[in-house]
C-alpha cells in the first residue's frame, strides 16, 4: 500500500464494494415516516400529528404519540428517527425545566428554539430530528420549524414529515389570518388526514394540541379515521400468574416549589 | 414517497443575494426561497438577517451554517458595542464573519454579503464568500443566481447612484435571477441603509416586473374555484 501512515480507509473501500455488490445492505435507522403541522390562529398555536410509527415497510406501533411535550406552555413534534426526536425532546425539556427554577419564570419558546437548534448543529444532521415547535409566552404565540442540520424557520404555518407534502397543500389552500379555535383544528386534522391518506410513512389517528395564553388543551386521539373493523366476539384471556393481593397508592409529596411571583432580577 | 424528493437533504438558500453601494449608502436585496433539494420548504424566508442596527448580511448556502454564523457574529457585536459605547463599524462586522468563515472553513457551506453604514466610512458591501476570504466591494453578488448577473451589473451599475435608482436596481436583477434560476423565487426583499437609519422593503412577486416569455400571474385556480359558479352538467 501506498499509505504513509495515519488512518486506513481500506474497509471503508471493502464495505462500499460490498453494499454495491449487494452482498450486504448497509444499515438502517427506524424512522417514523410522518405528518406533523402546525399553524398560528386568534389567540395561540395549533399543532397537529398523525400516530403510525414504521420499521422499514412494517408498521410497528398504530397508535404512537408524536406531540412531545416541551414546557407547560410549549410542546414540540417530532418527525425523524423515533430515538432522536424522543432523546432531543426530553433533554431540552428537562434542561428548560432547570432554566424555569433558576429563572422563577415561564420558559420562552425562543429558549427552546436555540437549545434544539445547538443540539442539532453540533451533531451536523446525524441527529436525524426535523421538529415543529409551537407555544404561547409572555412575548406572543410563535411556530418554528428545526431541520436535522440545525437551521429554523419562523412560519404561520408549518408542515415536516414524510407527510409534509400533502398536509402543506391543504394549509396552502385554506389557511388564513385571524382563524378561530375551531377553524384551526379543523384544518389541522384535515392537513394530517391528508398525510394519513395520501403518505405511506403517516397513518392510524390524528393528535391535536391547542395553546393559548396560559392554557394547553391535548386533544388525543381528536380523530380516528381507521377504527378496527374486527373483534373477536370472544375476546382474550389471560391464564391467572400473579394475583395482586393488596393495592395502596401513596401519592408523592411535591418538594421543590416554584415561585411565580415576584421580579427576581431585583433585590 | 417520491425518492427525488429527499427531506433530510440539507436545507440551502439556493439564492440570489445583492449588496450595493450608492451616493449615502448601501441597498441589500435577496430572494425569498428556501428548499431542500427541489422542494421549497419556505417561500417567504428572510434572507437579510440583522447584526447590529447599522448593519445586515444577505446569506447564502446552508440554512443551518449561515444562521450558526450570523447569530455568533450578532453576539459578538453586541458585547463590542457595549465595550466600545459605539456602534460598530461595517468593517469589523465583515471582518468577524471572515474570522468564523476561514477558520472553520471545512466544516461551512455558506457565503455572505456584508453591508451596512458607519460614521467613519459611510455606506460599505463586503462579500465574503466560500472560503472565508473578505473582499470590499462597490456591488457584491451572491448565490446561485449569481451567475446570471454579472454581465448585468457590469452594464447597469454606475458611481454615484441616488437610493432610488439602486433600489431599482436591486429590485430589477433580483426579478431577472429569479425569472432564469430555478432555485431562486418568492418576494424580493431589501434593505436600505444610510446615515438615517434602515427602511426594510417587500415585493410581492405578482409584482415584480416580467421578463422575456414570461407570462401575466394569473388567479390560481383555488381563486377560481371559488367564485366559479357550479357547474351543471
């Protein structure tokens, strides 16, 4: 070999031979093939998911939940690689919690936009989450999109997924300023209908999340378009293993309190 | 899925980007789209991004690397500005993404135009592109469309311009890059800065000027639908 040191790139070569040969398939993440929007509306953010979760071409979860939560006042979809946008979701989540009892305050959605941003520049797209972000703070309602290589949008409304295509065009063509609450949902499921129908990635049920100004409603499961058609009159039965003898649930004791009140900047 | 159509393809400002200077100060001017591979993932993206009030940058290439860059450039302008308890000058704005740009130059994709006015030199366009080299220019152009504009701009821009015939300027290759270059669309944006302050400008696109074979917008059928009276069979 004509290498004068350092590294070899010598399997690299091999592995490349044989994927092209087709002796070997390179390796492949599990993506949940999707369709989540969100749109800005009168007074707040609606976002929208459908709840297929696929492996390859089999559907190994027809009922999953894509509509992370961020803050109270903030929640996230996330399309991608299911790990990752699961992973970054809750490490950010988990990281504005900590800000809000430093701070004493409510978190902003532009908190949560910069942290996933940083998290996803630094991994150069090998985290493979594209997100929706919407929610409701002291400055407003706001909706961004976050790629997997860490760039953001600011959009009234937004579409990212496998789905995205299809739940676009509806939003294209009815979206409008100033849609009430109902509107807003309505074309919300109509945009994700449209990725569960018309994308092989999306399908099962539509998730929906409303946020207003200090209220959050989660409206799972808001439609569900594909119900089983079939039930064995029978049913199931399990055989008897373990009997619980006793049931007592002891609810825990909060122990870090969060003071809302009071400017803590000042002395 | 169509398979031409790859979502995690990274996000690029296929572009065309305009820094140019006039009598009092400078005109920025870019195109509004942005898409990963042929889909266009945002049609109104803003493109002129704010450093400090005195000065913008028009970005190109990566959505992620540009954003990554303006964004440090803007927090170090800050922090120079309360250090020195004045603006800071187009030149050490230019010169502090050429910084970011050159010794990270394997791990960016993207390229800039710097513009912006201060006290000491007036109305300056720095182009910084690829490499992270920083080049002062009387016009910078950049992107994609680019390339259908320099012949143009050889012809059309002369010393001494008044604010109005640079934004027309500005306005009217914009129009031309988008009308020949695919990954360039949308609005066209501009800014305008001088020893007054920024005006920020929009141009829809059903208003922007037509070129060779190019045909009158027209309602989109969505519009027609809706007036449309029904149809009896």
């Amino acid at each position: 070999m004509e290498n004068s040191g350092g590294f070899s790139f010598d399997l690299c070569k091999r592995n490349g031979w044989l994927v092209e040969k087709g002796i070997v398939k390179p390796p492949s993440f599990t993506k949940t093939g999707t369709t989540i929007v969100g749109l800005v509306f009168q007074d707040g953010v609606i976002l929208g998911a459908d709840t297929r979760a696929t492996a390859g071409s089999i559907v190994c979860d027809k009922n999953c939940e894509k509509i992370h939560y961020m803050a109270p006042n903030i929640y996230c979809c996330g399309a991608g690689t299911a790990a990752d946008t699961e992973a970054v979701t809750d490490m950010v989540s988990s990281q504005l919690q900590l800000h809000r009892y430093h701070t004493g305050r409510e978190s902003r959605v532009i908190t949560a936009l910069t942290l996933l941003k940083k998290h996803l520049f630094g991994y150069q797209g090998y985290v493979s989450a594209a997100l929706v972000l919407g929610g409701v703070d002291c400055t407003g309602p706001h909706l961004h999109t976050i790629y997997p290589h860490g760039s953001t949008d600011t959009l009234p409304f937004a579409t990212m997924g496998s789905g995205s295509l299809a739940a676009m065009s509806v939003f294209e063509s009815k979206y409008k300023e100033g849609l009430t609450r109902d509107e807003g949902i309505k074309i919300v499921t109509e945009a994700i209908c449209a990725g569960i129908f018309n994308d092989l990635g999306s399908g099962s049920n539509v998730d929906v999340c409303v946020l207003t100004k200090g209220h959050k409603e989660y409206l799972r499961n808001n439609l569900m378009p594909n119900p089983r058609t079939y039930v064995s009159a029978k049913g199931y039965s399990f055989s008897k293993k373990t009997e619980v003898l006793m049931t007592k649930v002891t609810p825990l004791k909060e122990r870090v309190e969060v003071i809302e009140a009071g400017d803590a900047m000042e002395e | 899925m169509d398979p031409k159509i790859d979502s995690s393809a990274p996000i690029s400002t296929g572009t065309t980007i305009i820094g140019v200077t006039y009598n009092g100060g400078v005109v920025l001017g870019a195109d509004s789209r942005t898409s990963t591979g042929v889909y266009v993932a945002n049609r109104a993206s803003d493109k002129i991004t704010q450093l400090t009030d005195n000065v913008y940058v028009c970005r190109s290439g990566s959505a992620a690397d540009s954003q990554v860059v303006s964004d440090y450039v803007r927090y170090f302008l800050h922090q120079h500005t309360i250090q020195l308890g004045q603006p800071a000058t187009v030149k050490v704005a230019a010169n502090l993404i050429r910084l970011l740009s050159y010794s990270n130059k394997k791990m960016l994709q993207t390229g800039m135009i710097v513009g912006g006015w201060d006290k000491y030199e007036g109305g300056k366009i720095y182009g910084v592109p690829l490499g992270g080299t920083i080049i002062e220019q009387p016009f910078a152009i950049g992107g994609s469309g680019s390339s259908y504009l320099y012949g143009f701009f050889d012809q059309a821009w002369k010393e001494g311009m008044t604010k109005e015939e640079a934004e027309q300027l500005v306005v009217k290759a914009v129009s031309l890059a988008i009308a020949r270059d695919g990954a360039s669309g949308g609005v066209v944006r501009t800014v305008t800065i001088n020893s007054e302050g920024v005006t920020k400008n929009f141009y829809p696109g059903d208003q922007l000027p037509l070129w060779y074979e190019e045909l009158e917008p027209q309602n989109s059928l969505l519009d027609i639908q809706t007036e449309a009276v029904p149809m009896s069979i």
